[in-house]
C-alpha cells in the first residue's frame, strides 16, 4: 500500500467519505502549494499558514476545517476538510503529524536526488572541458540549474596583479558587470571572499545595505546597477581550493519565486567546491597552451557543441588566413564581402579613406559624420539617412582609439551569424590597420635617421655618397619644410594618428616633390625637390590650403615653415635650420599659418631674442600712444603710416586724407609724447622699429 493510498483511508476511517485537500507550505515568506485536491470545487482559497503557532493545531472556517502541521525548517502540510468537523482528537492530530511528515520527507528525498544528479550532470558537462572561458560559462549556467529559483549569475575570480576581483562569464547582465571590480572587502563579494563565509539575501533592501556596509565604491555600485535588473534576492559563496580562496560565485534572483535559505547556501557551496576544482584543472591547461594550433585543435573539439562558436572560428580562421596573406585591406574587405553577401563599405580612420569591394558604391557618409556618429559608441548601430536609406554601422577601436568602421547597407536584416562576421571582421581589420601604424612609425623612424644623418655629412664627398644612396639629386634645388601640429586643441590619444593622416595627404598631393617625410611627436619634417625656386610660392599656398581644410573639418591645427630654395644637397642644414626658426617665430606670436623664411624679414633678426623682451620693448617707447583714447589712436595710425610711407610727409597726409599742416600738427604731438625727434637718426630707427615689431604682431594675430 502506497502512503497516499493509507493517508486516504486513514481520513476516510476518521472522518468519513469527505471532501479534502492537502496543501504543501515550503517555508516562511511562502504561499501554500496544492498537492492534493477534490474534484469540482469551483475555487481554490489558499489557507494562512503560521509555523510559529504550534507543531500542529485545528483551525475552523465557516464551511471547511483546517488541520496544520509544521516541522523543520518551517515547512508543513495543511489538510483542509472541506466541512465544519466539531472537534478533532488529539490522538488523530499526532497521528496525521507523523503520517503527513512522510510526505514531506519522500518530496524532500525526491528533490534531493534531483539536486544530486543535477550536480553530478553538471560538474560532468564542466569537467568535460579544459577551455577556461568555456568552463566559466558553464558553471553559471549550471548552477542556475541547482538553485532554479535563481535568474542570473556570475563568477569574480582573483587577480593577484590588480588586487581586485575581476568578473567572469556573467549570465543575466549587461557589459557593464565588466566594469565591477572590487577589492578585498570591498561589496558583498569582496568581504565574502576576504572571510570565506557565504552570504544570503532575501530583499533588495537589504542587499544594497549589505553593499553599502562593505564600502561598496560609488563607481562600482553605479556599474552594478547598470549591469542588472532589480534584485530581490542573492546568494553569495567562496570558491575555494583546498585552504586557497580563488574567487567567488553569487547568483541573483530578479524577482521573488521563493526564500531562499540555508539549503540554497549549502547547495550551492557544495557546487562552488567542486566548480573550483574544474577551475583548477582548466587554468593549470590553459597554461600550458602556447602555440595557436593548440587552441585551433581544442576550438575543433567544441565547435561540435556550439554552433555558434564553430561559426565564429570559421570567420576568424578565414579572415586570419587573408590577414596573413599581407595583401592589404581591400582582399580583407573583399573577403569579408564575399562571406556576408551584403553591401558594405570600410572606413579607415587612419588615413580617411574608404573602401568598397564595388568600386562604383558610393559613400552616403563624410569623414568627419563618421567620426562623430562612432565618438561615443562601441557597439553596433542603426543610422537612417536623409534619403530614407538604412544603414549598420559598427565602429572599430582599438583601446580606446577609433580606428575605422564597417558601413552595412541593408537590404535585409543583420542576422547573427552577420553580427559574428562584422565582430570578428572588426577584430582583424583593427589588427590590421594597427600594424600599418607600426609599420608606418617604423618607416618614419627610419627616414628619421636618414635625414639626420644626411644633416651629419660635414663633408661633400660624403655629402654626395650619401645623397647617390638616397636617389636624391645632389645638385638640384631643394628646401625644408616643417609642419607643427598645434598642442592647445588636440586630443594627444590621437596624435600619432593625425601626424600620420597628414604626412600620408601632403606625401600624396605633393606627389614627387616629396623626397623624404617623416613624422616625429607632433611634427612633420619634409624634404623637397621644386623643379624651379618659384614653385615654392605654390607649395606655400598649398600647404595653406590644406591647414585650412583640416581646420574646417575639425581635425588637427597645424602651423608651418618653408626654408629658402637652394641649389646644391650641401644647403640643406642651413635649410633645417631656417624651417625651424619659422616655427619658432610663429610659436612666439601663436599664429597659426604657413609661411616662407622671406615673410618673416628682418624679424628674423630677433628670433633667438624672448618674447618678452620685445613686448617691453615696444611698451617702452609707444607705450603713450597706445591708451584707449581715441586721440591716441589716431596719433598711433598716422605714426604707422608715417614710417610704412618712408617718413614721407605729402604721401602721408594723402594716405589719411589730411591736410598737410593737420599732419604737421599732429607730428610735433607724436614727438611731445613720445619724447623723442625723429630728425634724430637713433630716435627715428627706434620708433620705426618699435612700430615695425607691433606690426608684425598684429599681423601675425590677425592671421
């Protein structure tokens, strides 16, 4: 006879052929549970349990009676009788406690062996593989199986170089669970693990207060919150090995299915045991693979297990095997071309070019909307354009650099094994576009040494051996020019970038001109060969041209000097030399221009000379003419006038529209407050340098 069966006579000899239903209560906080029921009763009301009220006790409702009865851990069995019974004997009562007892325990044995077998399922799923990251993921998602109340989870393994808990293989959360590193103590994960106790939470009041207890840091109390839902319960263990605390597990439960209790916490420290193990074993394999066939033989093996991930590797090993091919980035793109079967185009944020595997697409996007749509995203996204034309952009970075991005036109929607394609497509086009870098600062560094070393050469023959090694024409015209990006306005996590963007676009427009470039912190350095001395007008205007633009694209803000045209390689030093006092001379009056040695005259004279002393200088001696008043500045105009005329007194008063004597007149005022006589040779020169020197600032400034 089965224990349901003799349950049912023993209420049957009791109290007759009535109707009953026996309800199961779990715990405190819980409702009561159905487990049995008679047939045709048109509701169901869910009897109030109090555990706390008595082992068992009788408590009578207008139509039915209500038999309860606790044991261990608050948990009981409520036999409704679905009449009003007078009374019922003690005698019955305890043999109903006892009896109804064994239903709980054959449930509780029930659920045992499940949780039993639900571990020995799932440490034989983990201990299957010896792939880290694979092994992570796989101890959340079982043990979300062992504790199925539970909605999400991660581990936080130590890392003994950061000092900190580092999350891994999170379930249930956003990126953002990334950003949640805590220190020793720190939260309830880090106390957790500095003290080895586990840790359990039922609301989420007390969860926050737990974390503010702990000295959770704002920023890491901001990134879990983001991370997740709202939790309303959590449970928290070490994962240890042996006596070696190697991290932590901590599963959340968004919403309230059920208390969790000491059971739950047991539970899951017995599956943190034996996931700490499988662990071990993973990080002692992971340590030992050194070469890339290792970890393609050991994807081979899991490739069978997950789709998804057979389908990455298959982009990733196609996309490596092109990479290693050191064609470029158009058979990159190409090949990323081919295996999506989607228009798209490549934007290389390096140099600013983009790249179709049609060559008659046509790019919707400027340089500088690019950039600014991808500023502040890494993920992929959706862009309508005015036209009513759909695209997927995904930004490529590398670290905290944008380096390029993917432009998908959809003409169907992005499926997942796109997403995959793009993602790993991203990944090599970034490695890609990072050994150009390289490469480029390579080649700059070593035309860094080559000019420098052509500036060593003292003597000609050695001059012209040199210059026969370079191909440069020993007895052609050349000049120097030299480009300074400027420091105020540039954001110095892109400065090698756009020292690169602009050497590559001037070595491009120059075209043959341009016989060594290179770039050196925030500098460019050109040599060139014009073909006359008067070429270097249109190199200048040029140049010009191009600061402009790159002005007006908000990119980088450059000012620059072009040396004197000369005749014969042995000049060039004097040429280096003459492009760098340019710099200077514009760096002294922060002007931001292109401009030849000739333009600065005899400015060129105080060029080694400080700012300062000028500024005084010019202070001292028309400092009286230089006040707000408007008569002052009147005198001030025709003084300039007066020296830019060649002290000519006739072509002055023509020049302001005055009257000869008005001139005169103002003249001897010139001299009263000046106290000087510009009849006298040493007062004369003074102010007409003076003036010359403010000129040439204004100048400058307006530039």
């Amino acid at each position: 006879m089965s224990l349901r069966d003799y349950i049912t006579r023993y209420i049957e000899k009791e109290f007759g052929e009535v109707r009953y239903e026996i309800w199961k209560y779990n715990g405190a906080g819980e409702k009561a549970e159905i487990l049995e029921r008679f047939e045709g009763r048109e509701q169901e009301v869910s009897p109030k349990c109090d555990p706390d009220r008595a082992q068992y006790y009788v408590k009578k409702g207008a139509n039915h009676t209500e038999l309860h009865f606790y044991y261990s851990g608050k948990r009981g069995i409520v036999l409704c009788i679905l009449e009003k019974l007078e009374a019922v004997d003690e005698s019955v009562m305890e043999h109903l406690y006892y009896s109804l007892y064994s239903t709980i325990l054959e449930e509780y044995l029930s659920t045992k062996k499940q949780e039993q077998k639900t571990i020995i399922e799932s440490m034989h799923s983990i201990s299957s593989s010896l792939n880290l990251n694979h092994v992570l993921k796989q101890i959340i998602s079982h043990a979300l199986n062992v504790i199925p109340a539970a909605d999400a989870g991660y581990l936080m393994l130590y890392d003994s170089e950061k000092q900190k808990l580092i999350p891994k293989a999170p379930v249930g959360f956003n990126d953002e669970i990334y950003r949640f590193e805590t220190k020793v103590g720190e939260s309830i994960t880090g106390k957790v693990f500095e003290d080895g106790k586990s840790r359990l939470y039922n609301s989420h009041d007390e969860l926050i207060a737990a974390m503010n207890s702990f000295n959770v840091l704002s920023e890491n109390f901001t990134n879990i919150i983001r991370s997740s839902g709202f939790v309303e319960g959590a449970i928290c263990v070490p994962v240890s090995i042996d006596d070696k605390r190697i991290g932590v597990m901590i599963i959340h439960q968004w919403k309230m299915k059920k208390h969790l209790g000491e059971e739950d916490i047991t539970l899951l420290e017995a599956f943190a045991r034996q996931a700490a193990i499988a662990i071990e074993n993973a990080q002692y394999h992971s340590g030992t693979i050194k070469r890339l066939q290792q970890i393609t033989d050991l994807s081979a093996q899991l490739k069978k297990k997950n789709n998804q991930f057979q389908k990455r590797q298959e982009v990733h090993d196609t996309l490596i095997m092109l990479s290693l091919q050191n064609k470029g980035i158009h058979v990159l793109v190409n090949g990323l071309q081919k295996m999506m079967d989607m228009d798209f185009v490549f934007f290389n944020g390096l140099e600013n070019e983009f790249y179709s595997p049609r060559e008659d697409d046509l790019v919707n996007f400027s340089v500088f909307e690019i950039k600014t749509l991808c500023k502040e995203r890494r993920r992929g996204f959706y862009v309508m354009t005015d036209n009513e034309e759909s695209y997927y952009l995904y930004p490529i970075y590398n670290g905290q650099i944008f380096v390029g991005c993917l432009i998908v036109s959809l003409h169907r929607s992005i499926s997942e094994f796109d997403q995959i394609t793009l993602e790993q497509g991203g990944t090599v086009l970034a490695l890609e576009l990072v050994n150009r870098q390289t490469t480029t600062k390579i080649y700059h560094r070593r035309v860094y040494e080559q000019f420098y070393k052509l500036l060593a050469c003292d003597e000609k023959d050695q001059l012209i051996q040199y210059g026969k090694e370079l191909n440069l024409d020993i007895n052609g015209y050349w000049v120097v020019a030299v480009l300074e990006i400027s420091k105020e306005k540039i954001d110095f996590q892109y400065l090698d970038i756009y020292v690169h963007q602009l050497a590559s676009r001037i070595s491009r427009e120059l075209g043959d001109q341009v016989k060594l470039v290179y770039g050196f912190y925030n500098k460019i350095n050109l040599l060139l060969s014009p073909s006359n001395t008067e070429e270097v007008y249109e190199l200048k205007a040029h140049l010009n041209q191009i600061r402009i633009q790159e002005e007006n694209k908000d990119a980088a803000l450059f000012r620059g000097g072009i040396s004197n045209v000369y005749q014969g390689l042995e000049y060039i030093s004097k040429s280096y030399d003459e492009a760098n006092k340019i710099i200077t001379y514009l760096n002294n009056y922060n002007s931001l221009e292109v401009i030849l040695y000739e333009d600065i005259g005899m400015n060129r004279l105080f060029l080694n000379q400080p700012t300062e002393d000028i500024e005084q200088f010019i202070q001292d001696t028309l400092s009286p003419l230089s006040t707000e008043n408007s008569r002052h500045k009147e005198l001030e105009n025709t003084l300039f006038t007066y020296m830019e005329t060649n002290r000519s007194p006739g072509k002055t008063a023509k020049v302001l529209h005055i009257h000869i004597n008005t001139f005169y007149q103002r003249l001897q005022t010139i001299e009263q407050l000046l106290q000087v006589d510009l009849n006298n040779s040493q007062d004369a020169l003074k102010v007409q340098l003076a003036c010359h020197l403010k000129k040439s600032q204004l100048t400058l400034q307006e530039s």
